[in-house]
C-alpha cells in the first residue's frame, strides 16, 4: 500500500474538514509515515484509524479548524487503545503464568504447615509449633509492603515488564530454598533462621507481582471489559492454590506419613524451580503496556513522582480502597489456608480428604471468576463489593457449622459457601488496584495499598484464626472474624469507594482535566 491509495481512502470516508484532514497527515507523518510503504498490515491500521475518526463527532459537519489538535490527541489514544486479541492473549497468559507460581509458593507453605512445624521447630505441643509456623507465614507478608513500594516505585519509573521478570525469579528461588533447608535436628534454631530468611524473600518479591501483574494486564485491556480481564489473575490465585492442593493430596495419599513428613513436602518447594523458569521465558518476550508507554512518551517535561509525593497525594484512595481489601485479604486466607487446616486440627478430617475438598471448591473458585468478570463489568464496582461484603457477612459462620459435621461433603460444601464471597472480592480488587490511580503512580499506590493491606488482615488470618479457636474455645470465632470485617467493607464501599468501571484510566494524579474527565460518565466507545 502507498500512500496514494491512503489519500483515496481518506477521499472516500468523507474526511475534508481542513483542521481535521491537516492534524491526520501529521498523525500519520509521525507515527505511520515509515510503515506505510514498507508493510501490507499498515493497510488495516489505516483502515482503523479511519473507522475511529469517522466515529468522532466533531470531524462529521465541524468547521472549526481548532478541532484539528484535538483530534490528533483522541485518534492517538484510541489507536492506543486497540490491542490486539493475539497480544492480549499473550498478555493475560504471562501474567497468569507469574501469578501462578507467586501464590503457588505461598499456597504450600500453608498447605505443609503441620509438616514444616515438625520439621523446623522443637516445641512438643503441636498448637504451638503450628502457631510458630503461621508466625513465620505471617513475617513473610511483613516484607511485601516493602516489597510493593520498592518494586512499585521501580515499575513507575522502569515500566512494568521489567518488574514482572525480576519478581518471578526471585519468588521461585527463595521457595526452592525452603524445600533445601535442613531440619531443626541438623541445624538446631538456624533451620528455623534460615526459614524466615527464605520467607522474607518470599514476600519481598511477592510485593511487587501480583499488583503489578493486574496493571499490566488492566493497561492493555479495553474500559469496558478490564474486570473481565484482570479476574484472569484472581483466576490464577485460586488456581495456583487449587494445584498445590492437588498435588499435596496426591503426594499425602500416596506416600506413608512418615515419609510425606520426612521428605515429601520438600517436592512441592522443589517445583517452583521449573515453573519459574517457564514464566520467567514468557514474560520476557513481552513488551511494555501500551497505557504506560503512552505515559512516557506523553511526560518528557513531567518528573517522576517520588515516593513522598505518591503518599502525600494518594493516601486517601489508598485508605479507601484498603478499607475493602481487608475484607478480601481475611477472606481469601481463610478460605484458602486456614480452612484445610481448621478441617484437620479441629474438626479432626484426614489431611488427603481435606485437601481433595479444597482442590474440589478452588477448581470451582478458579472456574467461577471469568463469570465474575464479566459480572463486574455490567453491573459495576460498587454493587460488586456490596454483594461480596454481603455474601461473606451472612454465610460465613453458617459454612463453619456446616463444616463441623465432618464428613467429606460437608467440607466441600462450606468451602464452596465462603468461596463465593471470596471470589467477588477477590475479582473486583484486581481491577480496581488501576482504576484507582492514575498511570504515573499505579504501581506504586497500588503496591503499597495492596501490600499493607494484606499483611495487616491476610498474613495474620492463619494465626489469628488459630489463636482465637484456642483462646475462645469456639471454633466459630474465625467466621465471626470474618464476618465483622465484612460488615466494615460493606459500609466503605457503598459510601467511601466511587464507581469506576468503564471510564477511561487516568494518565497524571495531578491532572485536574482528566480526573474530572474520570469522574463522568463512563465513555460511550464501542468494544468489540
């Protein structure tokens, strides 16, 4: 295609307004000119930006030659815009991919609990070495806000593929180096040293992938369907823990207790090695995120905001959105960790039958988020948080009574009724993270929101859980745990946490233009 033919094509869409048609060619000498004469796909780009041009009102009658700059900037986003289905396949199955081995790695550690406080502490009653273990699962997630703030500062400033490939080889080898520590019989207390050190690495790395693995792919996605694209990461938490749940029933089955204690829980540790490494291949083949491409390219004249002003501009988005990941952190570890636990210590289940009931309803959870997505994105944010808030408020203690019967069906059964709160919450948090903030700080406000959050109320849910059955004497004092904090979260989001879905991603925090723009009715562009 030469560019006589694109003089035709402009000819036939009607496109003759002079501002219009002067700010066109000078899109297209800029940002098309060398790609025209050299490929046959610069044909379909062309006869994209007509389309979107022709949508626009203003090139359809105006005679306003002012309308010309405007048009350059709305033609540039929106082409931005357009990803690919190929491309965002491929973006949605790397950070699927990371995402996966992060919560993998956390997902054993609280699945082998028993086994690793046997192997790494002394103690004689178990209800203390178990509170020892979920004590070192909670110091892990004291390290993720650090994490997050530091890797999120660096994604702000270096993009957010760079992060994404440095933060799943770090996860995947400290997690290899929990399943090669030796027991506290040969190293005596340094095992147990050599455990927290592992696990504060855990969560150091952890801090900077899942937030910035939500982004990449909220950034690539279109307004109206981001929930259906980010719930591709919430799939992947459920998944990940829905695997090692899977493979530590098989290996509990199979293998004799005594070895399963000895060794076998070590294999699962060892795994992280490969499917780090096959992560690690996907992402690097990746680019950039358009939206933060777009940022850069756009803010030559603009610094890089520091740390200092990102929670001095940004802390009260921060503490509204913390104020419903609380309830999504709480909810997703006591769903996903402590439950199997709470199954075989309290209501006395055989780990493998524990386990297979949460690989059943975590298949389930991973299989119900696209739906919740796809939910989210037509009925919007705020309902969303209500119905999860409400869900959890008012099934939680009734999935504990429920569980105590002891039988197999019924383990699966209140797994189920918690998981479906869990993943509403769990769905609406992935896309909100971005919705939130604006480009120039996403990762760092998010990062540290998200991080802080889930230390405070998602590391502690395990031992707090723990403490509060052996404390009270009532096994139902986690689901009355739970349930306030739902009560709590469903009171931020219905008058603290504004509507946000569909409307166009904010670029600048200090943009006075565009957050009023975010603010107003969600966009009318069609997606396909």
């Amino acid at each position: 295609m030469n560019f006589h033919r694109f003089d035709e094509l402009v000819d036939e869409s009607c496109i003759c307004d002079q501002g219009a048609r002067k700010s066109l060619d000078l899109l297209l000498s800029k940002e098309l000119g060398c790609c025209l004469h050299n490929s046959d796909p610069a044909h379909r780009v062309c006869i994209d930006l007509l389309a979107v041009w022709a949508e626009t009102e203003s090139i359809k009658g105006t005679d306003d030659p002012s309308n010309g700059d405007k048009m350059e900037r709305d033609l540039a986003d929106n082409a931005l815009e357009k990803v690919s289905p190929e491309r965002l396949r491929r973006v949605v199955s790397a950070s699927f991919a990371g995402t996966v081995v992060e919560w993998f790695d956390f997902a054993i550690y609280g699945y082998m609990a028993t086994h690793i406080a046997e192997t790494f502490f002394s103690s004689t009653d178990p209800v203390i070495g178990l509170l020892e273990t979920f004590a070192v699962f909670a110091v892990a997630f004291c390290l993720r806000p650090l994490g997050g703030i530091f890797f999120g500062h660096l994604g702000d400033r270096l993009g957010r593929k760079k992060i994404l490939v440095l933060t799943v080889l770090l996860m995947s080898g400290s997690t290899a180096a929990i399943g090669l520590i030796p027991s506290h019989e040969t190293l005596g207390l340094w095992s147990a040293i050599l455990l927290v050190l592992a696990r504060c690495l855990q969560g150091f790395s952890a801090g900077g992938e899942y937030a910035g693995a939500t982004i990449y792919v909220v950034e690539h996605s279109p307004d109206t369907r981001r929930a259906r694209y980010s719930s591709a990461m919430s799939a992947a938490t459920f998944s990940s823990f829905a695997l090692a749940a899977g493979l530590g029933a098989l290996l509990s089955f199979i293998l004799p207790a005594a070895a399963m204690g000895d060794w076998g829980w070590r294999v699962l540790f060892m795994l992280s090695v490969p499917m780090g490494l096959i992560a690690f291949y996907i992402r690097s083949k990746l680019h950039e995120s358009p939206e933060f491409q777009a940022m850069l390219d756009n803010s030559a004249s603009r610094p890089v905001p520091s740390l200092t002003e990102v929670f001095r501009t940004q802390w009260g988005a921060m503490l509204r959105l913390g104020g419903f990941v609380m309830l999504t952190a709480l909810s997703f570890y006591i769903y996903s960790t402590y439950m199997s636990t709470f199954l075989i210590k309290v209501v006395g289940l055989p780990q493998h039958l524990a386990l297979f009931s949460s690989l059943i309803s975590l298949t389930l959870a991973t299989a119900f988020t696209p739906i919740m997505g796809r939910i989210s994105d037509r009925i919007g944010r705020k309902i969303t948080m209500q119905i999860a808030a409400g869900l959890l408020a008012t099934l939680t203690i009734p999935a504990y009574i429920i569980a105590e019967q002891g039988t197999f069906g019924s383990a699966i059964a209140s797994q189920l009724l918690i998981g479906l709160g869990t993943v509403a919450a769990n769905v609406v948090t992935s896309v909100l993270m971005s919705e939130m903030f604006a480009t120039d700080v996403r990762f760092s406000a998010s990062g540290a929101c998200y991080n802080i959050t889930y230390a405070l109320f998602g590391g502690t849910a395990p031992f707090v859980a723990t403490w509060l059955v052996a404390a009270t004497g009532q096994s139902l004092s986690p689901a009355i745990y739970v349930a306030a904090i739902a009560v709590v979260s469903f009171l931020v989001a219905t008058f603290f946490i504004p509507e946000t879905a569909g409307r166009p991603l904010r670029r600048y925090h200090d943009d006075v233009a565009t957050s009023a723009q975010s603010k107003s009715e969600p966009t009318k562009r069609t997606v396909s």
